[in-house]
C-alpha cells in the first residue's frame, strides 16, 4: 500500500487536534472533572475516527493495486498498537506481581493474559464489571476494553471492505449498506437493553453493542474514499461547514447532558445518533478546504496532545488508579495537574522512544546494529507478562486473602462456626456485601454459595440521595439491580436472602413531595420501612424462605472536624456524623422491622465488631481499609462469623 507520504488524502492537522482536545477532556472526566458526565461517549468518537481511517486506506490501497494485503495490514496494525500496549502491560504486570492487593492478583493476572488475546470486553462482561462503579478494586486493565473491541473489527474489516467493493458496485449503496447494517446492531443493542436479565456491563462493554460506530466510520471512509474515477468526492464548502458544527454541538451536548446511565443511549438509538454527530464533525476535519470549525482544533498543543493519543489513552487510566478513588488531598484540580503531568510524561517516552521509532522503521529503528526480527526483542517481554499472569499469579495469594487456606481467629469468644448449611445465599446491598461476596474465602468454605445481588454505590431505596454535592438520583445500573435480583434470585435458587443495612439509609433522601428525609422524620422512617416490606416480598415469591438483615457496624467518619465537609454536613443533615459513627437509630429501625415480619431474623453485626465502642482493629487485623469496607485482610474473620450466623439459624 502507498505510504503516508504518498497518499492522496494528505495530512489533516485538524484531525490531530480533534483527537487531542476530546483525550484531554476524557481524561479530565477520570481525574475528576465529573461535569462532564457524558464524556464517555467521546470514545464512540474514536471508535468512528478509526474506522473512518482506517476504511480511507483501505480503499484506496484496494484502487492503487487492484488487492488488499491483509497480513500487511494486520503487521501495520501490530506495529501501531502492540509497542505501547506491552511497555504498559510490562509496568502493571510488575505492579501486579509485586504490589497488588494479593486477593486480587489472580484475577487481574487473567485480565493481563485477556488484554493481550484482544478480548479484555468480554471478561469484563463475564465478570459484570461496573466501568463506573466503585474504584476501590478497579482493575489496572478496564480501559483496554476499547482495545479489545477495536482489534476484534480491524480483524474483519479488510474482508468487509473487499466484500463491499466486489458485490456492490455503487459508492452511495455501499455507504447505505453499511448504514444499515449499523442500524441493524442499534435495534440490537435496544433489544438486550429492554431484557431484564440484561446486565449494563453486556450494554457497555459488547463488541455487538459498540460495532455501529465502527460501521459509521466505515461508512464515512467509503463515503470519501479516494477512487482513480472520482478520486475524492466533496460537499459544497458551506454544507461541510454547518455539518462540522451540528456534529461538534451535538458532541458537546452529549458530554454535558447525558449520564453513564442515560437509557437511551442505548434503548432508543443514541449509541446511533451520536456516531452520526461525530461522522459529520470529522467528515467536516477531514476536508481540506479552509472552514471556521478547523480554526478551533489546530493549536499547536491539541495537535500535540493529538499525536499522543494512544499512548495517552493506556497511561491515563492506570496514573488514575495510582492516585486513588479520592485523589490528591480531595482536590480535584491538584488530582488533575498531577494526573496530567504523569500520564503525558509516560505517554511522551513511550511514543518518542517507542512506538513512532517502531512504526517508521521497525524493531530495527530501535536496534538499528542487531538485525533480529522484532519477536525476538519483544518475546521476553511477553513471556514475562504470560508468565507473571499464568504461573505467580494464581499461586501468589496472602493467606489473608480470598485464597487462604488458614482459618482465621475467631470475632467473639462464643460464636458458632459453619455447618454446611445454607449452602446457597444471595447478598443484597451496596458495595459493602459486594466487595465481601467478590473476596469470598472458597478454599477456607468451599460448601458455601454465596451469591452477589449487590451493586456498587448503590441504594436500597429507591429515592435521591441528598448530599453536600447537590442531589444524586439511582443511576441506571442501580434501578435495574432494582428491576432484575429477585429473578436473579430465583435463578439461583438460594433459599435464604441477606439484606445488608447502609450508611447510606441515614443519610438524607429526596422525599416524594420534595422534603428531606432524616431519620427522626416518622415519614422518611416509613419509607425505610417499605422499602424492606417491598425487599421482603420480592425475596419471597423468588424461592427465599428466610430475609437475614445485616445492621450496620460502628464506624469512623472519614472527614476532621474541622474540615467543610463536616461542617457542611452538620448544617444541613443535623445528626448524620453521628449516626454514621454509632447508627443506633438505624440499627433500632432495623430492629423494629425484622421483629414484626415472618421470616426474618436479625444479624447484630453492630454488637459482634463493637461490643463496647469502635475498634480499629480486631486480632490485630484493621476492621476497615477506608473508613467504610472491610479490609481484605479482614474479609476471611467476617465470613467466619457470618456463616456461623447463617448456620445457628439454619
């Protein structure tokens, strides 16, 4: 195929820069800069670019020589993806061998060798990952989801252009085709999206449900691929400009409109209409006439940052692991310079010293005396990282962590242990039984089925959370564990339900006329109240027998006294601190509710882990690693008792 420098389409600084302003804010998004909470659509952008592309050189290479060479495109690609890819891979591995958490090592080694096969979306689907859930146990690897989505089309788009060209001999029908075959997977999306059993990792992460930006891409590519008949079709100037500028706005009012959970985007086309949006935006780049538009995306530091891109986007999500689910001292801004800074240094090494040198010259512009092919210089990088996935991985978990096989001391001096029974149970809550159910201790129980109906960050009930930060509604991924854990329930025929009671019930809610509820209100007390009414119910006509309520252990409220969140929050929710710190109102309610409903029984959490007030630490194990879950090295201690729980009332 001709060379950049050769191609007919020239180079389109505008383009650079598109790339570099939308990267900057996505990275801004993940530092912090949650105004933009639709910001994640921006990567539906990137998805139609590279089709767009990649579509561009094919047809053209297809014009220029009558064929297409599919391995030399498949190197080209491997030239451009994998250098940086196992620079990145080399440096979390080691993270991961050395450093990580070790219940999770195991897990994550399966996401390095999932990374690597190009199917990280899929795992992600397996695992029912929440892309915008809690970051506490965030993978390293999330983000090469995209990856996996984008190698998985470029292994088919070489066949589905040539199948184009020789079966349909119309530009205009091609594009059509193409189209509607996008549109074909957006009625598909709308169709998993309207099952119950439907879960928003299938929604997020699915080759199936991401591809019609692809295809839009692709249909962009043929729209204005160079041909020696018609060579490059055009617009008429004015038509590409207002084009330009519907796609730009109907970006940015996606970004500052929609939510990750926005339903649809997915039920109703929006994954569709926003591919458009973005097609006219580049379509309107990419023309080589002088417009307005072009003007906002040719800054020398966007077409910079355009050309790091890539590189950008595998450091970014890691250098956003590093500084922590809070940041740098709460602050959002300082979060984001040092986020910055990191990710741009890495991403500026790896492109100057690694990836450009590669895709100009190959593994021989990086040993320019060594003429050995480039497996031989990448293969010990990658047997490391297969390695380090497949053999100390596994074999690696602490004796603290979900693969312990030590049973660990006992809570109270009276508690009774686990018989076997019940073998299956279902956990329903928030994060708290989420993380406890994912570091189960199987070897140490391996009788014991526990069963993960719980969601990260998520509420039982059903109304908005008023918090210093203004109002929060459910998101979707909550309303539809709402909508879908009693028939995931009956499914998995667990005969006993174990609600796990929240800080979050304490906190103060959005009433139905528009008042705040706190605890004390009779009103909102009510609601609690209903609310595992309705919990119960549900359980029952899905198979449970028994509702086992959790109530909530004594904590320490992570904010100083002195500090505006605690300030703030003593003004407007008068008593939350300290229910947060002792819930002793909660935990009456609770008690209240469980002594009035058949088949329900109470587990007193609160007075196993402080019998007599807070304790940091319990056998010299830290109860809590961040003021609200339970620690992993104490996750194997609390699984003992509660089992025995469990079982005394079996």
């Amino acid at each position: 195929m001709a060379q950049h420098s050769r191609s007919h389409y020239g180079h389109s600084p505008a383009l650079d820069g598109l790339r570099g302003v939308f990267m900057a804010a996505f990275m801004a998004f993940h530092f912090g800069a949650t105004f933009l909470s639709g910001m994640w659509i921006a990567i539906n952008l990137f998805f139609v670019l590279s089709g767009f592309l990649i579509t561009r050189l094919l047809i053209e290479e297809r014009e220029t020589r009558a064929s297409i060479d599919v391995w030399g495109f498949y190197k080209r690609r491997g030239r451009r993806i994998l250098p940086g890819l196992f620079a990145m891979l080399t440096v979390v591995t080691v993270y991961v061998c050395a450093w990580a958490p070790e219940e999770l090592r195991a897990r994550w080694g399966g996401d390095i060798l999932a990374t690597l096969g190009f199917v990280m979306n899929w795992r992600l689907i397996a695992q029912s990952d929440e892309y915008f859930g809690d970051h506490l146990i965030a993978p390293p690897l999330r983000h090469a989801w995209t990856l996996g989505i984008e190698e998985q089309y470029y292994l088919v788009i070489p066949f589905l252009v040539m199948g184009l060209v020789l079966l349909v001999r119309n530009r205009a029908a091609r594009v059509l085709a193409l189209v509607a075959l996008a549109g074909l997977t957006t009625i598909w999306t709308a169709t998993l999206a309207a099952r119950e059993s439907t879960g928003f990792a299938r929604l997020y992460y699915g080759t199936d449900t991401r591809i019609a930006s692809l295809l839009i891409g692709t249909a962009l590519g043929i729209a204005l691929g160079w041909t020696a008949r018609e060579g490059i079709p055009r617009l008429p100037l004015l038509w590409v400009t207002v084009l330009g500028w519907v796609g730009l706005v109907s970006n940015v009012a996606l970004f500052l409109l929609i939510d990750p959970f926005t339903d649809w985007m997915y039920t109703r086309g929006g994954m569709f209409f926003g591919a458009v949006g973005s097609a006219l935006l580049i379509m309107s780049l990419a023309d080589p006439r002088r417009s307005a538009i072009k003007q906002l995306f040719k800054p020398r530091i966007a077409r910079w940052f355009g050309r790091l891109s890539y590189s950008l986007y595998l450091w970014h999500w890691p250098v956003h692991l590093l500084l922590g689910p809070d940041g740098l001292a709460g602050s959002i801004v300082l979060t984001g310079v040092v986020g910055f800074a990191i990710s741009t240094l890495l991403a500026y090494l790896s492109d100057r010293f690694l990836e450009q040198p590669v895709l100009r010259g190959g593994i021989k512009a990086l040993l320019p005396r060594l003429r050995v092919p480039m497996a031989a210089v990448f293969a010990p990088m990658v047997a490391f990282v297969v390695v380090c996935a497949t053999v100390l991985l596994p074999t690696s978990a602490a004796p603290t962590g979900s693969q312990t096989t030590v049973m660990p001391a006992a809570i109270t001096r009276t508690q009774p242990e686990y018989s076997g029974t019940p073998a299956a149970f279902a956990m329903l809550g928030d994060s708290v039984p989420w993380y406890l159910t994912e570091r189960f201790p199987r070897k140490l129980f391996p009788q014991a089925k526990p069963v993960n109906l719980a969601s990260e960050g998520c509420d039982l009930l059903d109304r908005p959370l008023l918090s210093v930060d203004g109002i929060k509604d459910q998101h979707g991924a909550c309303k539809q564990n709402m909508n879908t854990w009693g028939a995931r329930l009956r499914e998995s025929g667990a005969a006993s339900l174990v609600v796990w009671g929240s800080p979050l019930l304490a906190s103060a809610h959005q009433m139905p006329d528009g008042s705040k509820g706190l605890l004390g209100n009779p009103a909102y007390e009510q609601l609690i109240l209903q609310t595992y009414d309705r919990i119960w119910q549900t359980a029952r006509a899905n198979g449970a027998r028994t509702v086992d309520v959790v109530n909530v252990p004594c904590r320490r409220f992570g904010a100083a006294p002195d500090s505006q969140e605690y300030q703030q929050l003593q003004r407007e929710q008068p008593g939350y601190v300290e229910e947060f710190n002792d819930p002793v109102r909660l935990n009456g309610l609770l008690a209240r509710w469980v002594s009035s409903t058949p088949g329900a029984r109470l587990i007193d959490l609160h007075s196993a882990i402080c019998p007599e007030g807070r304790r940091d630490s319990i056998n010299g194990i830290t109860v809590f690693n961040d003021g609200l879950h339970f620690s992993p090295e104490f996750t194997p201690t609390l699984w003992r008792w509660l089992l025995g729980q469990l079982s005394a009332r079996a």
